[in-house]
C-alpha cells in the first residue's frame, strides 16, 4: 500500500531556529496536506498542495511540493513556542481510492 | 460552526471486553473518517464512510471492530474484544463532500483507549 515517510522523528530546536521536515514517497501524489498535532490535541489541517513544484507560504510556513510530486517539505523560519507540536504529511496517490495515508510525524520541541 | 464532537473522551477497560465510541461530524458533511493513532505514530485509517455507505474497510481488522453510520451521520465504532494492542487514540473525522480527495478533514478530539 501507499507509504509515506517522513524525517526526522525528532527536532528540538532554540526559539528562533529555523525548523524543516520532510516527507518522501515511492510513488507519484496526486497532492498532499500537512497537518499540525499539539500535545494531547487532535490534527489540524494546515495546508494542502496539488501542483508540481507548489510553493506556499503562510506567515513563517513555508510548504513545498516537488517537482515529481514524490516528496514535499514544511519549513518554518524563526520558531516560537507556540510552534511545539508534531507535524504531519498526509497523501493520496495518484489513481487511489481516497484514502489519506499519513506520515509518521516530526515531533517538533521549541526550548524557550 | 460546531466542530467534530466525539465521546467518551476516555476509556479504560480490560483485555476481552467490548468498548464503543461515538462520533457526530459537522453537519452536512458527507465523508465520514475513523482513524487509529497509536502513541508515537501518524493516524490510521480504520474505515471510511461516504453517507451511509462504506468506501474503504481495507484496514479495519473486521473480527473485532465493526462500525456503522446508520442515517449518514452519526457513527459508531465498536471493539468486541479489545486486545492490549488497541490501546490508542481513536479518532473521528469528516469532510464536506463525497469522494473529493481535495477535502480537507476536520478531527475530533478523539477517544484515548487504554486496554489493561
């Protein structure tokens, strides 16, 4: 089936570092969204891209979709505090049934 | 606009015993999602509803979880029995419209499963 991996695991980072994780797949996306997950919360949708080689932004977020629409990034310039959570990339590929395939997370600690 | 309402919140119950969660998505949506989130891991899809109709069980171990949406809105998930590898989040999810894999789902706050 789909599978979806995402790097790294783990981040701990000092308020104001930048942040990136990225997430890879085997096969071509029709498109792919990221979601945030505060501890102890349930996901939120953050964003979704469907083209080739996508680029959006939302304030310090910054969401890549690649070329082969095999992999996609989220960076996050200058993190705050309230930036802590786990950040997920879900996908359907291309020709699926509907389903999301989520990703296994980047656990993202800001140290104040 | 009420978000994704889930209930109980929590449960503790013991190997062998039967357990079920409720979920009641935004109203009018027509996608209904149920997911398994283990500590440490990204959510699962369990099963996937469009109205009352079942899209995808692929995933759903069927000898001892069943669901239903009986109406084409609330749904229920039912474990008969639990193991100790249920323990997990159980998370619920909607979506506006039918088969749009461009939707955007909406979680609940999910159902934390312990199984002792």
């Amino acid at each position: 089936g789909q599978q979806v991996m995402q790097i790294p695991q783990y981040q701990h980072v000092q308020e104001g570092e930048d942040f990136t994780t990225y997430c890879n797949s085997s096969t071509t996306l029709s498109n792919i969204q990221w979601y945030k997950q505060r501890p102890g919360g349930h996901p939120v949708f953050l964003i979704q891209l469907v083209k080739s080689g996508e680029v959006k932004k939302q304030k310090r977020l910054t969401f890549q979709f690649g070329e082969a629409k095999k992999n996609s990034s989220l960076h996050i310039t200058a993190t705050q505090t309230t930036d802590v959570g786990t950040y997920f990339c879900a996908a359907i590929s291309s020709g699926s049934a509907r389903q999301l395939t989520f990703g296994s997370g980047t656990q993202l600690t800001v140290l104040p | 606009e009420a978000g994704v309402a889930q209930s109980p919140r929590y449960k503790i119950i013991e190997k062998r015993q039967s357990v079920a969660f409720w979920c009641n998505p935004i109203s009018g949506h027509a996608t209904l999602y149920w997911y398994q989130q283990i500590l440490g891991q990204g959510p699962k899809l369990l099963i996937q509803f469009q109205n009352n109709g079942v899209v995808d069980d692929s995933q759903l171990p069927k000898d001892r979880f069943s669901a239903e949406r009986l109406k084409g809105v609330d749904s229920t998930l039912k474990i008969q029995p639990a193991k100790l590898e249920d323990s997990a989040v159980y998370l619920c999810a909607s979506s506006p419209r039918l088969a749009a894999s461009t939707d955007t789902q909406y979680f609940g706050p999910g159902t934390r499963l312990t199984v002792l």
